[in-house]
C-alpha cells in the first residue's frame, strides 16, 4: 500500500515505520503535522492528493491522555479536557473533514477512528479520556451518516494493548499488573497485540462494504464482563 505516516515528535520511529513498511513493498510518504490544528490537517491531505492522486483510507490513531484517578475530581481542569478533546476528538473530526473531498474525487473511501473500550465502559486513564472516546464513538456515527453513500465510517474499540505506550503512561510494574489483570478478566484471556488491532483496521478499510456507523470492540471478550 501508500501509506502517509504522521508523527509529531517522535521521529526516529516515524522513519522506522517507514523502513518496515518499505522493505514489505509499499511506499511511503512522511508527514509532520499537529491534527489539534485545522491547517496542518488540510496540508498533510493536500500532501498526500499531490504525491498519488488519490486518498483511500483515512486512520484516525493520534490520541493523548492524562493519568488521573477517576475519584480524583479535582485532578482535572477544563485545560486538561480541552487538550485532550482537541486531539482524539476534534483531531479527528478535521482529518476526516480535511481527507472527504479527496476521497470522494477517488470514488469513495473508508475512515476508521481509533477509539477505547474507555469510551464505552467508562474506564481508563481519567475521566476526560473517557469521555473524549465517548465522544468519539457518537461522531463515528454522526460522520457516518454525513459522508455516506461515497464514504464509510467505523471505529474500533480496543481493549488494554500491549505496548510502549501504555508502559510508558502507567511504569512498568503497574503496567504489567493491568496486562495480567485484564488478561484474568478477559473472556478469551487475552491481552490485544497491536497487529490485532492492526488487522481489523486492515479489514475495515479494505473490505467491509457493508458496514458503517459501527463501533468495534477489541479487547478479548474484556466487555463481556463475569456473570456469577
């Protein structure tokens, strides 16, 4: 495939990326962009429609967080959710209005936003980061509606993933103690992978005709809950 990959600052992996995704037969193209801001949207479009003359998929992955206990009320302030909700919410709103012409131009496309189960089960790092994905979750819909019958608009819900970000955000031994207490919990004891997570976004974009405004959960049954 083309693939346009964004990063902000980290840089060395956004040229790893690009190496993987080069030595498996694709091409790529790098973008540094901000999604908070409107015009970096735009641009990383207009970058993108310039290189290959055609915009196919769009995935919606930037997200960022603060860590606070959902007890903790007064952890949060009104800067914290506008940060917050200006990526994983309005970031993906512009993304998705800066890419629709193009897509149409390409005879239709397909958008997947990358939520939480965060946002359906009212979990997660804080309260404004649940609240984002909720939020998030409901605009799939919305945007769903909006762009039909040319564009599709899904998102997928993982669960507790396996990675440097999560590690990062809760320290190691915290974040090993979710992973394992998830994995208990989990109705197919299993912690996502993010090629997990990768291959249904995969499968949203590429194939799925069918199915828009849906909301995917990825978490190993985790939802499900324990019935006694």
């Amino acid at each position: 495939a083309r693939v346009v990959i964004n990063y902000t600052k980290s840089e060395k992996e956004a040229r790893e990326t690009a190496a993987a995704t080069e030595k498996a037969g694709g091409e790529t193209l790098l973008c540094r962009a901000d999604i908070s801001q409107d015009a970096d949207c735009r641009r990383m479009a207009e970058e993108t429609a310039a290189k290959w003359d055609r915009l196919d998929g769009l995935v919606n992955n930037a997200g960022t967080t603060k860590q606070v206990d959902h007890r903790d009320l007064d952890g949060l302030s009104a800067e914290d959710f506008q940060r917050i909700y200006a990526v994983n919410v309005i970031g993906a709103y512009q993304m998705t209005r800066a890419i629709a012409p193009f897509m149409r131009q390409s005879g239709g496309g397909s958008v997947v936003n990358v939520s939480s189960i965060a946002g359906v089960l009212g979990v997660g790092s804080s309260i404004a980061y649940a609240a984002s994905k909720g939020a998030l979750n409901l605009m799939t819909k919305s945007l769903a509606r909006a762009l039909g019958p040319d564009i599709r608009v899904n998102a997928v819900c993982p669960g507790a993933i396996r990675s440097r970000w999560l590690e990062t955000l809760y320290g190691t031994e915290r974040y090993e103690k979710l992973l394992a207490d998830y994995s208990a919990a989990a109705a197919l004891k299993a912690v996502c992978e993010p090629e997990d997570v990768a291959e249904v976004i995969v499968g949203l974009i590429g194939g799925s005709r069918l199915v828009t405004g849906e909301t995917l959960m990825i978490d190993g049954g985790f939802h499900l809950g324990s019935v006694k």
